[in-house]
C-alpha cells in the first residue's frame, strides 16, 4: 500500500491485543457506531474478547460472517425467551465440590478456571465465564482432587472451563501431573478453544504440560471451516506431532454453520488437519441465544447431508444435552425402521431382505 492510499479500517484497530470494549469493537470496525449502547449494554452482562488471530480472519466487508456472528456482540442477546436459563444443562445439581461436575458414574467435569481468551456469544456456561468468579483456588483444587481420588468409579476426567488452556503451563502441568498420579483415573480430556482462538498460546510449554504417561486427549471446539487459518492449522500440527489425540466439538448454529455444505466443509477441515470430529452438540438454552438456534429437525437434516457423502473419520454425533442435567444424548437422525432400513440417499429397503439383495454400495 502506498502512503497516499487510506489504511483500511481493519488495519486501524491493534491487532496484537484482544479487543474488550465496546468502544474497541467501534474502533475496529466490528460494530456499527450507532450500536454503541447496545453493545455496551450486553458486554455490561456478558464478556467480551476477540482475539487478534480471530480479527484477522473476519471479514468485514461482510455483514453476515460467520466469525464475526460468533464473537462479536449483539443486542439479541439482552432477549431471552422461555426455557433459557443460567444453568441450561444443568451442572449445579450434579456438582459435590466447587468445580466438579460428576453426572456419569465413570467420569467427572472439573473446570480450574472459568476465563476464555475469547467469548463465544452462545457459551452455555456465559452466566459464569468471564465473571468473578476466575479461577478455583489452590484449596478448591486440591478439594477436587481429594474428591476424583476418593471415587475409584472415575475412569475418565474432561478438563473444562471456561479453557484450561489459558491457564499458566506451569498451573496446568501440575494439575495434568495430579491427575496423572491417580490410579484410577486412565484419560484426562481437556476441552479447548485456544488452537483457534489463541495458537500461539499452543507452545513447548504447553505441550510439554500435556505430555503425561496417561492417555491426554484435546477436544478442540471449532464451528466453521474459516476458523482453521493458517495459526489454528499450525497448533493443532503441533499437538499432533507431541502425541495428543484431537477431537472436536462443534456447536450448530444459525447463520454460521447450519448450512449443510459449509458443515461439510467443517467435517473435512477438521480430520484433513488431525482431528476426529466428536459431537454435533444441539444449542443449549442458555439466555439470550435465541438468535443462534436452530430445530433438532434441521440438525438431523445437517447430519443427514453428511451421511455417505464423507466418510465415517467425518461424521460426528449429534448429541442434546437434556436441560435439568439429564444427561446427553444422540438424537438422530435414525436410519432404522421397524422392517426396513433406510439409505443414505433416502431409499428404504426391507430388513433383513425377503429375498435377495439389490446391488449397491457400501460406504466406508
Ligand atoms: S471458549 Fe468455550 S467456555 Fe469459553 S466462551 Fe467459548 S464456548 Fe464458552
């Protein structure tokens, strides 16, 4: 660009920083400047980040981005509608110590700290992120290890938050060594967003807090192709080549991933770049999400499309939290009918076949 050319809007705000306030929002183009109210009115509610790496890969010069429609407020939010709540899956009523959430008899939640380095603005848990609340204390940690060590039955541990990821290397190679160390425990799983939202936060440090003679697994949220530019793409190859398994979680979402294509085009970004994709999850009812939801009957047909288009390495569960913390489950779409089955481009056939078996192919 020459001197005499204007700097682009996007070029004014400072990349190197998340962007936390409204007004910064303003700055960077991401909001329009008569929403400054509005905005303010929701971050005084719900935290607010967009990372660097995230700026960067939001374009601007489209309304409806994908991106942008993840991270960047919106006065919808400040509207809930019945059934949303604070607690939509309701983790409160399973949780016996500060931190721990213990649903499923072989495997508990603990979540060391409730900071992201960027707000999703359908974060199930966005009542809490963010907030006072922070991080658990060294006592409340060490509560919560007493409880997983006091409960044989645990087998697994899913690493949550908020994103563990964010928390010191040093801070976080303790906690995977105290887990490590319990007998019982085989699979530590921590859920991130930092590959996406923050990669450079994917360092030897880190990797080397990971590495552990238990089995370490990473599910990795990432909900639009987009998402997995060229940093994102580097830290996951980095955790790949440090032996850590990948997964991900995915969120369906109006206007960002709903259409089928684009959900394919997620599928294969993610196990093109080392990672399994692991649930669809269904939007929870968290307040002021409305605007993001879609029907289960629409999710099905999301998952329909992907069915025998991509291989089985693509194809995640589609899952519902059950609100009142009933648990999750798989909700479709179902293939099977009393007596017949049904093919991945809709055709039925008996089950098992009355007489022969009409030529087709097997999708692997
Ligand atoms: S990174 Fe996860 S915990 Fe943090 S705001 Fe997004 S969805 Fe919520």
């Amino acid at each position: 660009m020459s001197e005499s050319e204007p700097m682009p809007v996007h070029a004014l705000a400072d990349r190197r920083r998340t962007l936390r306030r409204s007004s910064e929002l303003v700055t960077a183009g991401l909001v329009a400047p008569d929403k400054l109210a509005e905005i303010d009115a929701v971050a005084a509610r719900y935290a607010v980040a967009v990372t660097p790496t995230l700026l960067d890969l939001i374009d601007l010069a489209d309304d409806g981005d994908p991106l942008a429609r993840q991270f960047v407020p919106d006065g919808r939010e400040l509207d809930s509608a019945a059934g949303e709540g604070p607690d939509p899956i309701g983790d409160d009523v399973h949780s016996p110590v500060r931190g721990v959430v213990h649903r499923y008899p072989d495997r508990v939640l603990l979540t060391p700290i409730l900071h992201c380095p960027v707000y999703c603005r359908f974060c199930f848990r966005r009542a809490r992120v963010g907030g006072a609340e922070a991080a658990l204390t060294e006592a409340e940690i060490t509560a919560a290890l007493s409880y997983i060590a006091s409960h044989p039955e645990v087998w697994e541990v899913v690493v949550t938050g908020g994103d563990p990821l964010v928390l010191p290397a040093a801070r976080l190679r303790r906690l995977v060594a105290a887990l490590s160390a319990i007998p019982h425990v085989a699979v530590i799983r921590l859920h991130s967003r930092v590959p996406i939202s923050d990669p450079e936060r994917i360092n030897p440090a880190v990797l080397d807090a990971l590495t552990s003679e238990k089995a370490v697994w990473l599910a990795i949220h990432c909900n639009h192709p987009r998402e997995l530019g060229p940093a994102a793409r580097a830290a996951c190859r980095r955790l790949a080549a440090a032996g850590v398994p990948l997964v991900s979680q995915t969120v369906l979402l109006k206007g960002v991933n709903d259409d089928p294509a684009v959900m394919e085009a997620l599928m294969r970004a993610l196990v093109a770049n080392r990672i399994k994709p692991y649930y669809l999850h269904h939007l929870d009812l968290a307040p002021g999400t409305g605007h993001f939801r879609t029907s289960i009957s629409e999710g099905q047909a999301v998952m329909r499309h992907l069915r025998g288009r991509v291989s089985g390495l693509c194809q995640p569960t589609y899952v519902l939290d059950i609100p009142g913390g009933h648990g999750k489950v798989p909700v479709g779409p179902v293939y099977l009918h009393a007596d017949e089955v049904e093919d991945w481009q809709g055709s039925k056939h008996s089950y098992p076949p009355a007489s022969g078996v009409a030529p087709g192919r097997s999708s692997c």
